[in-house]
C-alpha cells in the first residue's frame, strides 16, 4: 500500500514535492486556500491583459543550468518560449546620463568604462567576476542533508577554485561595493540594480552570470501560467489536488504529524506532512507555536522579510514594445505614495510578451515598497482602504502620463495590489513577497526543513531558503521527497513527461 502524503499549499514548492512524490510512489494529496496554482508565481486577468505578479526571468531557462533539469521534470519548460533580455535594466541619473545593465557581460564592460573610464581597475574586478562566476557549476542532486563524507569532499573540490570570491562577495554588500567607484554617477546608480538594503555583491554577481550564460530567461506566457504547467504535470502523475481548502490545524498525535483540519471542518490523515505554506502561519497557527525550538522562533523575531509592496499595473492602448523594457528613473519632484516618499519610480512593460496583451497594446508595471502596518490599519476601513487605492491608481497613472505620453488617455484598465491583497490570497506573513530578506548575513544561513520534536513533518518554500524565489521553492519541494525516500529506505527516482 502506498504511503501518503498530506501537502500544505500548490505553490511552486508544494506542486513540485507533489511532483516528486508521485515520482516515487508516494500517495499525494495537496490542499490550497486559493482557486489557482502557483502560490505567489501567479497573474490575473482584467479587461482583456493580463498581469503578471511574479516572474522576471527564471534560472535554469535553458540546459547548461543546473536548474534546468529541474524544470523538465517538473513539465515547465517543455514547449515553452524564453526570452533573453539584452538588457537588465537601464537607470537613469539626476544628471541626465544613462547606466545600461546589459546582460552580455563584455558589453556592460565596454559601456561602463566609456562611463567612467577611471574605475577601470574597479570594473574589470566586477566583469571578471561575473565572468568567473559564469562557469559555476552548482550540484543540485542532493539536499546538504544527505550529504555523505565523500559528497562533502567532492562538493569542497568543486567550490575550491571560487571559495575565496564566494566569501568575498557573499560577505561584501552591492552598496559596498559601489564605494570602490570614484565616479559619481557609477557611485549612485550601481547600487540601484538591485535596491535593497545589505544585499549581497555574490547574489548580484551570479544573476548576471546567468544572464550572460543566456540560462536565466523569461518563460513567455507569464507567472500563472508557467505554475498551470507543473500543475498539469502533478496531475498527470494522478495526484489529487483540492483548491478553496484552508488548512486550519495540523493533526499531531503522541508528537507526530498525522494530518491536517480544514476550515471546513474536515480531517484528512496522512503518513507525512509537508507544509509549503506560510512559515509564521504554520508554526504558530497550525502548530499553535508548540514546535520549534528557540533558533527557529528567533528567525520570526530578529531575521528581516522582504518589504512588502504595492503593485501598480496598468493595461494602455499604446505598443511599447520597442522602448527599453525595464528602466528606473528619479522623479523631477518626490511624490508620497501610501504613506512614502518616493524619489525615483521603477517601470517596466512586458511589450516583449505578447500573449499578456491584446495586440497593439502594452502592459506597464510599477512596484513600490509598502508598509505593512500601515495598510493593515487602513483596511480596518473598506472605504478608505478603496480611496487610497484609488489615489495611488491616479498617481502613478500620472506619473506615467510624463514618461510615456503616448499613453495619455488610452490607459484602459488599472490594478492596485497592496501587501492586504498578497496576504489575502497567499498567506504570506505581513504580505512579504519572498519571505527573509538576502543579506550578506543571511545568504549562507541553513535552515532545517523539520521541527525539533515533531515527527513526521517537513517545511519547504521560501520560509526556509532566505532570499526565497522561484526555483529554490522547487528545489526545497525536490529535496523533501528525497529526505523521506532516503529514511524509508528507498531509492529517489525521477522522470521526464512523455513527449
């Protein structure tokens, strides 16, 4: 009799241990709160255009990754078209000039020492990097859990050649790194590339290695989609998958998972369960804070969360297609949005995906971030919640209406998603987008995928992988099959969908 399995979320780690555990043998049953697959790797329709919640580009997009193989078991790529960007994205400065992020490496060299051709020393650091960084290999056919003594050796002998720059530039943060410049525009733009607080230089680094290796695209057809792939992939493996089921409670008997509630009531047993849902809701609602020891609670009290934020999309009857798809640039005065202050305004247009708009047309995206406090508070009152939506719809209507003034009046639908919306439809703690924030104090950080005195339980997803993101939601879902066949004594078998 096959074994069970009971899955907490059909999000991207939930849909892949679904994925696996089929692959293996395991009986799965997979309950989600939500009507769709995809967790936060989501899109919704509005009049026509459809709006994309999630992915910007995926590692593994093409073999030569290591992710790649990953997604072809998973069902995600086959048949799929992704789009290589040659440009990251473009930020513009107060003075008029103009920082290109290209993604071939030996043009954004060129470029940035036609900018500022005194930091030759300091760009040709940062473009050999990427360059070094190109050529490694991550393993990814076991988790660090099951690692024998010989995979540890073999695993050090890989690295050894980059442990010095995996150290140097993990513990190094983009905004450090930029103090080595001397020209003053490379000083403000560069750490704008990626605009959050401590975040490492190797995180950067590694990205636009992908990029460069043309192995971290854009899946053409959006987030949404890209999620229905794995979910028909998990349904084809004839795993049963229940949406509009909210997990309220984790059955634990003589300290071993068993189950879980519904809110509907109903009970559902299992031989493991896997909760690939919210971590703060699953410890201390569904576990009602009776696992976990002091190390795990202390993440909830002391790590830092990505911000969560204001999505802006609008769909306008304009073809921006052939403007730069990504571009970040100050404003001529600040604006207040929600609450802040905003200084520069980030946008981009998915003109290079034509199946998110009707032809001719464009969808245009700003993201801004967001207090979750602060909208908590609003949402006490649905009116007030709705007129602050309603403001900020006009304000960044505005502000698009001076950059792209072809669009002034052919704005056809706007879509204001707050931290509320996030956390009503994910569950997400204070509507955080990746759950921990990735620091140069984080980035190396190993979190357990079990609970100290809870047997039969694993937690996959972004609540133990800082930093979060797409494919580490998948490899955790990968991993957790591979811990459990490893304890029940049997060996992990993968496959690939028939062509």
């Amino acid at each position: 009799m096959e074994k069970s399995l009971v899955i907490i979320g059909a999000g991207i780690a939930g849909l892949a241990a679904g994925c696996y555990g089929r692959m293996n043998g395991y009986s799965t049953t997979i309950f989600e709160l939500h009507d769709k697959p995809g967790g936060l790797c989501t899109s919704w329709q509005r009049r026509g255009y459809t709006f994309d919640g999630c992915l910007h580009w995926l590692v593994g997009s093409a073999p030569g990754n290591d992710f790649y193989r990953i997604w072809q078991e998973l069902g995600a790529v086959q048949g799929r078209k992704m789009v290589d960007h040659e440009e990251f994205v473009r930020i513009e400065g107060a003075a008029g000039k103009t920082l290109i992020v290209y993604t071939d490496i030996d043009r954004l060299e060129r470029h940035l020492l036609e900018l500022a051709p005194a930091d030759r020393k300091t760009i040709l650091e940062f473009s050999r990097a990427v360059r070094r960084f190109a050529r490694l290999s991550m393993r990814l056919d076991k988790p660090s859990e099951l690692y024998t003594w010989r995979d540890t050796l073999d695993m050090l002998r890989r690295v050894r050649p980059y442990a010095y720059s995996l150290w140097k530039y993990g513990k190094t943060s983009v905004q450090e790194f930029a103090q080595k410049f001397t020209d003053p525009f490379l000083r403000e733009t560069f750490p704008l590339v990626f605009e959050l607080p401590d975040f490492p230089m190797l995180a950067m680094l590694m990205t636009l290695a992908w990029m460069h290796e043309k192995s971290s695209g854009y899946p053409v057809g959006g987030s949404l989609e890209f999620s229905r792939a794995i979910e028909r992939r998990y349904l084809t493996l004839a795993g049963e998958l229940r949406y509009r089921a909210r997990v309220e409670k984790i059955l634990v008997e003589d300290h071993r998972a068993v189950g879980v509630r519904l809110a509907d009531g109903s009970e559902h047993r299992g031989d493991f369960v896997i909760s690939a849902a919210d971590g703060h809701a699953t410890l201390f609602q569904m576990l009602q804070g009776k696992y976990g020891d002091e190390k795990v609670r202390g993440y909830y009290r002391k790590l830092p969360i990505f911000d969560p934020i204001i999505q802006v999309t609008a769909g306008v009857g304009v073809d921006l297609s052939a403007a730069p798809h990504a571009v970040m640039y100050p404003l001529p005065e600040p604006v207040t949005i929600a609450g802040r202050e905003q200084k520069r305004i980030g946008v981009m247009h998915y003109g290079f995906d034509p199946t998110l708009a009707p032809p001719g047309k464009s969808v245009l995206k700003v993201m801004f971030p967001a207090d979750y406090d602060y909208w908590k508070k609003l949402g006490e009152n649905r009116e007030l919640y709705e007129d602050e939506k309603e403001k900020i719809s006009d304000q960044v209507v505005g502000l698009l209406e001076q950059r792209f003034p072809q669009i002034r009046g052919k704005v056809e639908v706007v879509d204001v998603a707050t931290p509320l919306t996030y956390e009503r439809y994910t569950g997400n703690w204070r509507g955080s987008m990746e759950g921990w924030m990735i620091t140069t104090r984080s980035l190396f950080l190993q979190m357990k995928k079990t609970l100290a005195g809870l047997e039969n339980f694993y937690q996959i997803g972004q609540w133990v992988q800082p930093g979060g993101g797409v494919p580490p939601a998948a490899l955790s879902g990968r991993e957790v099959i591979q811990i459990i066949c490893h304890r029940e004594g049997k060996s992990f078998q993968t496959s690939l969908p028939a062509a």
